[in-house]
C-alpha cells in the first residue's frame, strides 16, 4: 500500500466511523404473561422507589446536619459533711454553691460539676519535707538526698537535707505539700449536687436550608418567664416534655436509675454526654421539629486504673506582708458534654429529579428478573432463549459462516465487497 | 436417568459453561444522520464531563477539607457610666480593660467579650435573708420557715428564721446574696466594648495533600510588624482586605449594620459566629490562596424568653482575719465563634483517570438519545426500529418456532441433541 | 381518523404495551478460547472484589468514626533562671509548678503550658504615663495629649497631661502599664518545662457497633498502680509502647528532634498537635486495638510577623485597704491538641451482600474485555464480529428492508397489519 492510499484509507475509516452508529438489538416478545410480568416487576421497583426512598426516607428533600449552639446554666447549694476531712490548712466551708462548684465558669457545649475535693490551703514559698508517697524521696540521712532534684511527681527542688515527721528529703517549693489521705472515698461525694438544676439552651439552625429557620428546645409558646423558673424536665407530661431543666440526678439516671448509681460517679469523677437530638422537616411548622433527650457515659466504666476524672486548680491570694500564697483546689467531678445530633430536610425539585432518575437506572433489574422467570420457568421459555441467545457454535463455524453468508438477512452489500477485497 | 448419566451430564454443562460466552447483538446502522447525530450526543456529553466536571468543578483535583488553627487577642480599654449602678458592695471601677472583660482569658475558636455586668462584692460565709423574688422564701413568721430547706434556685441553707427588710426566710451561705435589679438593661451596656479589636491568627493546612503547604490570613508579604499594628479591615481597600483586625462592631455590622444593633445585643448577650472561609488551589502560588470573611447570629434572635447569653464567674480573696471572700460577676456579653470552612485542591492523576472513566459510564446515554431520535423522529425510523426489535408475537408462536428450527442459522448442533433426548 | 377510533387505537396501543416485553439480544458464542477467556476475566474481576474490597479494604465490615474523650494531666516543677528579670512590681517566684503554669486548669482535648512569662503586678486603679511605643503617646507638652482619649491598643483614658520619664500623656486606668521589654527572648523560655510529664487518658467507644466496647490507652492488662506512676512512653519497649506518660520534651521531638528546637517552640510559643489513631476490628479481641501517636505542628512554623501563641491573663486582689489590685500575666507557652482519629469495624451480613453485589455490576466490564479481545485480536474476529454487529447500510436501505420484509421470520402478523393500514 503507498502512503498516499494508507492516508485514503486512514481517511475513510475516520469518516465512516463518524457516520455509524451501534444500538443493542432487542428481542421484542408480544406475550400477556410475560409482557404483564415484566410490568409489574417494573411497577413493584418504581414502587419501592418512590414509598420507600422518596416518601419514607424523605429522598426529595435536601438534607443538612444540624447547627447548633448550647449554653447551660447550673443552679445550686450544697451542705458539706460536717464530719468531712478534706483539707490541709483551710478555712471551714460548710457550705458551697453552683459558683464554687461549677470550674470553670462556662464552658462551650459542657460543664463539669465538683462532686468531691481535696483542698490545700495557705501554700507559700518556702521549705517543707516531700511526700513519703515519692519512693525516692524517703531517706535516713541528708546523705540519700541530693540537693538540686526535681522528683518525678515531686513538688518542689531538694535543698539536700532529710527532714520531717516521715522522714523525706526536704524541698524547697509551695509549702506545705498535697497530701492526700486515703479516706477520701470514705467520706463520699458533695451528695447534694445531684440535686442541681442545669438549664440547658440549645438554638439550632440549618443556614443552607433556610437561613431565617431557628429552634430552641425552649418552646417558644411557653411565652412567659415563669414556665422557665417553674418546670422540670419529665418525660411523662407534657408541661415537662420540653422544659429543658434537668437535675443533676435525672440525667445521670438516663444511663443507669440504680441506686447508688450517682455516688459511684460523683466520688471519683466522670465524663457523661447528654445527647440532643433533632429530626426537623423544614417544610412543616417549626412547632414539630422537638428535641429528644438522652444519656450515656463517655469514659470508660470499666477502668481498672486511673478511672473517673478529676484536676486541680489554684486560687492566688496575698499576704498582708504582700507576700504570694494560694490555695489549691483538686477536684473531682462530672463532665457533662453535650452533643447535639441531628439533621434538617426540605423539599427540594432537583433531588427530587435525581431521585426519579436514579429509578430508570435500577428498571434494568426488571428485565433481569423478567428474562429469569420468562427465559427459564415459562413453558415457551426455551423458545424465548433461542430468540434471545443467537447461537454461534465452534463445531460448525466454518459451515455456519458459510451458511450464514449465503442465506441470512445479514447478507450486507458491505460484506459482499469484503469478500471480494 | 442414572446417577452416573446424571453426574456425566452434570459435568458437561458445568464444561460447556465453562466454554460459552455471551455478548449483546448491536445493530450497526450505516446512516450520516444517525452517525453523526450519535458522535454529537457524545461530543456533549464528553464536553459537559469535561468542561463542567473537570474544568469548573475541578473534577481532576483530590480535596481535602481544611486544617485549621485559630488564636485571638482582643485589645481595648472601656470607661463605664458614671451613673451606672451595677453592683452590691463593690468598689467603683470606672475603667476596664480586655484583662477584665475578655472571660476567659484564652478558649480556642472563640472569645467572650464582658458587655453588662451586675457584681456582687465582698461575700463571705454567715446568715443573710434570701431572695424575694423566691416565692416560698416570702414569709410573715418564722413557721413559714422550716430550717435546714434549700429552695430552688436559691442561694443557702434556711435557718429557720424570717427575717430582713423584705420579711423573707433567713438562709445561711455567702451573704449578701446576689440581688440584680431590674434597672440593669436601662442603664445600657459597656458602649465603648464596640471599639475593642481583635486580631484573629487563623494558620491552615492540608496535611494529606502536601504536609508542607501553610497559609495563615495575615499575608507574609507585609513582613514588617508595623502592619499589623496599623492596619484595620476594611473590605474596600486593597491594604485593609487581608488585614485581620476587626474592631467588635465591625463584625457585629456583618450581621446588620442597623443603628443600635450593637447595643440590643451587647445589653442582653449573643452568640456570634464569624466565618472563614478559605478555597486554596495548591497547584497555585499560596499568595492566591486567601480568606473570605462573614458574620451570622448563632443564637435564636427571636426568642422570647431566656434570650442573650451570660453566665457567673467568682473572684476569691481572703481578708485581714483568713476569711474567704468572693465576688461574684454576673457577666452578658456577646461570644465569637470563629468558624473556619473551605478546602483545598490538587491535581491528581488518578482522579483525572477516575473522572475521565465515569465519562465512559455515561457515554450510554448518548444511545438512549440517538436511539430515540433515530427511532422515532426520523423518516427510516420505522425500518431501524424493525432491526432494533426483533419482533417474536405470541399468535403464530407455533409456527415460528417451526420456522426458526427448520431455516434459521440458530440451528446448533447443541439444540439438535437437546430435542432428541 | 374519527374521534372514537382514535380512542379505540389509543387503548388497544396502551393494552399492547402492557403486553409487550423488550430483552436484550445476546450472541452466544461456543468457543473454548472465548469462553475460557471471559470466565478468566470475570474471575480476576471477582477476585479483586473480595480480595482487595472485601479482604483487605474490610468490604464486608460496618465502619463507625471513634468516639472520643480525652483528658489529660500534666505534672512537673520548674526553676526560674536566677537572672531571669521579667517583671514589674513582682515578688520573685523561683520556683513555678504545673498548678502555676498550666492555664487553664483543664480544657477538652487540649492543654497549654506556659513556657515563658511577662508579669506586671500590683496593678491599682490611678493614672501613670502611657506607654512610649504607643506612637500617638509620645508627647512634649500637655497640648499634644486632648483629655478623654483611648488610643489604639493603648491602656487608659488621657488626663490631658504629658508625664513621665520618657514624656508620655498620662492616662487614668490600671497603673503601672505593662512594660514589656525586649530582653525577654534573651531570657530564654523557662526550660524545666520540657522534663514536665502529661498522662494522656483517651477512652473510645463504636457506640453505634457495639455500644458495651469500651477501649481505653491505658493497657487494662497493667493492672496495678504503679504502672502508671513508674512508666514512661518510649516506642522501641514493649512496656513503653503503651504508656499514656509523655515528656513534653517527646512530643516535641515527635516534630523535630534537633537541638534546640524545643526552645525555639517555647520562646515565642507555639500549637501542637498530639494525634492519636485508632484502627479497631470489633470482631477480634480488645487488646488488638491499641493507639498510635504522632506528632506535627499546627500553627505556621515560617510567620514572619506575630508568631508563636500568647495571651494575658488576670489574679485579683484586695488590700488591706479593700482596694483592687490585680497582677497580669502574659504568658508565651505552647498549646498542645489531642487530635484523635480512626474508625472501628464490624461483620455485617448486610455489607456483605451489598459488596458482593456491587461485584455483579462490575462483571459487565468482563464482556467489554472479552469483547475487544475476541472481536479484534482473535483470529475469528471477523467472524463473531459479524455476528455481533448485525449491518444495516444506508446505500441499500430500500432493498433491504424489501428483502428483510419478505423473506425474514421476523415478518410478524402485527407488522403486516401495520402496512395495511
């Protein structure tokens, strides 16, 4: 072939290919039985589609998660112990309240409650034996305690001297150290936190949906002030379905209602979530989009060490020598987190188009299920499976070529050039 | 049949299976029209992939959402009203700065601006009459005051005695209790909070799509300090665009920039979401890569009750004798969340051929068109839809399975033996 | 036409069609390469399915994003270099503890420790002069400074006076002002800091898979106290490897381990992130689901202006003359963020079904292979491609359809009422 015809040929074949066009062919079965069949596979898809995806599901409404705001209010007094043992050089408090308890004073979407404490009071700087619970710092002579050292978990510096009623190296620090007896546990908990009152106000939005669309879980038909300083959650009347103040002991109890129960977390501390779920059709009133409550504990129950939660913080004072003193606050607690969950919907014509259009895609499942039943349980059906499946055996292609050349429909005036090339 | 048979026969489907293969029958209609008409439907196609997927929505970048760090400063000092009375006990402070108002001193992603106080000074533990505004705690005598109640929402422990100015039950706590009167909101809030600025640090990333990749929303190419100490946004001039000093009215102005917006929210509190949002094309210099930024009110505008946003926080001192003394501020302010949004993209080799192979997919459509057209719109529709469809009508079954045994070159050697058995 | 055999001709098409069925036309080839070949590929299609999908992308395996709470406890004690001078008006605090340095007490998923410190205490309400780097402030006579003024980041409220050492308007406010020198970063950060030591206690939960599977990065297996308080992380020990106890030194070295980089981050400050990840299959035993950690730095390590992390904050006083006083403290330190990342997985029957199923679509892809091979490359090409592509040209359109009229079986009783009409 010269180059001049390959670029003809080259050229042709473009052009012809521009020209052609490839649809699959079908086998068209006039037959009420199967015809009826494959109407209502067809029907029972488009049905599912449409009352299971769009009407159940909501699949011709957009969707978007909830945004939210929450702020809590904690509300409360409580007696302590008189009997209790908690503090190393403190004042007396018999008496503390939200302000006191409540660390730190608000927090984004939680708030943790002191249920128990460890209090050293009036450190300064100064010198004062380390704590016999620091292995290393035990000693019988200055001779085991070299000056300079920070302990691990230690307190302060060593000056070098062996010092005290327990014998321990002496530091030089905020004097005098924590020291945390053991009967903590045994005085139990501020037992009267569980009776704290936390308002709890959730403003959600679905600014992609409709940025003018707002909630709280605070009915807004409840117009007056007193609803808020009257109610009670309960989720057994209606005035206290939506009333979003809780007691401490309420929501603990959505985990567990045991007796006990609350003790066993506000010794030792630890994290709760309170769970705010929405579930808002934004093409309905805003008085059907409601908040669900619920509860479950975040840590881990089942830790057999370093369990429950707790920190320390300080509170700096001076002297009337102007001199620096603190107080140190170790405190054990709940954390309460709120996490709200949750989504918007509305009615939305594009997806709901989509979601049409994702039927046509699954009607190919129809002649699936058709061609089984037709091709393979009907009486006709080995009848339908010749039409359907063009046989092409290799036993006789060479004659069935021929044949097929000589006697088929198929018998093109393009093949017949062909076999002249 | 014998179980040997069987299992002979058994085994040769499972062969002949092995060794068929079936493939759609296509008519291949030679037609300029319909040819060219087919090439067109796909042209649009590929160029829709192309042009909107590829090009404008960037179908051939990976994308990641955005890493984002954001730290505040708020500066500002605000001079209080003369007249303003505001407090129970306390000093006068006629002048505070953001070390006062800003509470707490540091949260990430978001600061809270003191806007109206009441302050509650000088508490200290001992015996004072509770609240009036506590319906039970209202009495004539001492019977109506059972010692040792805690009422709700109240502030200490009842001594059992009725007392004081308003004749109500005597509690035990921190005296005085707070008493807020309704005067608060008439004597307007801390104006000159409107002025403070803040400057937001907002550094992002994309680790997995290149972990060296840092933009932060001050812009690098202004390396003198002097900057930023001079600078104020301003969306209108090139200098104030990236300058990330706002002054607090400023973004309170994105929201609605009506008269005394400021001061309706300052009075009672808000919750205040300043966005960021950032689209950073890493296949560009970092330079084009820059923030956008919008208000919105997180908290529900219209609430009618419990709206704004305030909460309490204390002071402890501790006086001449080791007493324990607290102020309490019950503080509203406005809280600015900082949301920070956005993605950035990179051109990916294996999301271009991804990108390019559901073009592919959708290249069927362009037979559903064609077919459509050609079938039913064109004059030789009638004699292509007869190609298409291969017609089989259940009337003359019968005879056209005879015919089909008889002439047709589907008649294999397979279905021979088949109609022997 | 008239109107009711319209009507009548409208019915009888929409019966006919619901009698009517449309199914693919296959050609079935019997060829031992052919058949061979496309069971081959459907083989290697099915095989990646379940051994890449369902093996080892886990195909059949419900996934769940952790669900997290971190809480984290930071110990330590620090030494002030003697010649350390920064501070206005302050005791000398040698030495400073985690009490001291860690600010806040506790926040969620994070802590920051500062590492360098600017104190201004004993701040009392009354006038001084403004600060001198206040441009604006610089004065030579009271004509340059208008009474009643707040200059940008400046302090007070002007007297109207010019004042002070380096002639300045004096202003009324919280007095001295601080007076940050430069010498600070010559100091060097307080570098005790980095032998400080954080237990980072991270519980997770698959509430959704399995709401009893608690795990937590304390190895429950080390069941005795003194684990904790012995152990240390180190990632070559096998009783390291588990160890929540980090240096803050370790982290940073997670980063950059070179010399002096720890320093540098603690200097001017700085946000890191601690990240943790989890891989959880919930059909295997808890002890296999442990935690990795890595480290990164997330605010921008190349600012060149307003780099590193600091912030001020308040301690209140009263003297004996019940007057306020307060110190204010910057402090630069380096905020460390526990990310936690990673997903649980779970057996479900469900999940299975849907990825097998997602195979059987793509066994499609098997016929187009098979295709391209059998028609183009195999000797018979030409042959079943006849086959498969059944030819209709355009030049012989007419005589064609005459002939496939005539002679075909497709000559159903339906068409031949069609031409009558």
């Amino acid at each position: 072939m010269s180059a001049a015809s390959a670029c003809r040929w080259l050229g042709s074949t473009t052009v012809s290919v521009l020209f052609e066009y490839d649809t699959p062919k079908f086998v068209h079965i006039r037959n009420k039985k199967v015809g009826l069949l494959n109407r209502l596979v067809q029907l029972a898809i488009v049905g599912y589609i449409i009352g299971y995806g769009i009407v159940w599901e909501n699949g011709a409404q957009d969707k978007e998660p909830v945004q939210s705001v929450v702020t809590t209010k904690v509300k409360g007094v409580s007696v302590l112990n008189a009997t209790r043992q908690f503090m190393t050089d403190c004042n007396e408090w018999p008496i503390l309240d939200h302000v006191d308890l409540i660390v730190p004073a608000q927090e984004p979407n939680s708030f943790f409650v002191t249920t128990n404490l460890w209090a050293t009071c009036n450190q300064k700087y100064g010198v004062c034996p380390e704590l016999s619970t620091i292995p290393d710092a035990v000693c019988l002579t200055n001779d085991s305690c070299p000056p300079g050292i920070i302990y691990r978990t230690g307190n302060g510096v060593t000056t070098g001297e062996c010092t005290g009623f327990n014998e321990t190296c002496q530091i030089r620090g905020w004097c005098p150290v924590e020291d945390e007896n053991d009967t903590l546990t045994d005085e139990g908990p501020i037992i009267d936190t569980k009776d704290f009152t936390v308002l709890v106000k959730n403003s959600i939005s679905f600014p992609k949906l409709d940025s003018s669309y707002r909630v709280r879980n605070i009915p807004e038909r409840a117009n007056n002030k007193s609803y808020l300083s009257g109610c009670q959650f309960d989720p057994d009347s209606e005035m206290g379905l939506f009333c979003p103040i809780f007691s401490l002991k309420q929501i603990v109890d959505m985990i567990n209602s045991s007796d006990g129960y609350y003790e066993s977390l506000a010794t030792k501390g630890a994290v709760v979530g309170l769970e705010i779920s929405w579930d808002c059709n934004l093409d309905r009133s805003p008085t059907h989009c409601v908040p669900k409550y619920s509860a479950r504990r975040l840590d881990n129950p089942n830790a057999q060490i370093s369990n429950g939660f707790n920190f320390r913080y300080p509170r700096y004072y001076r002297d009337q020598n102007g001199d620096d003193v603190r107080d140190v606050w170790k405190v054990y607690g709940i954390k309460f987190e709120i996490v709200v969950t949750g989504e918007g919907r509305k009615f939305s014509f594009t997806t709901l188009v989509l979601a049409l259009g994702s039927t046509i895609a699954l009607l190919a499942i129809a002649t699936t299920v058709t061609d089984v039943i037709a091709l393979y349980l009907l009486k006709k059906g080995t009848y339908y499976r010749e039409k359907k499946y063009q046989k092409v055996a290799k036993e006789d292609e060479e004659s069935v070529t021929l044949k097929a050349l000589n006697h088929s429909q198929e018998k093109s005036p393009l093949l017949r050039e062909k076999r002249k090339e």
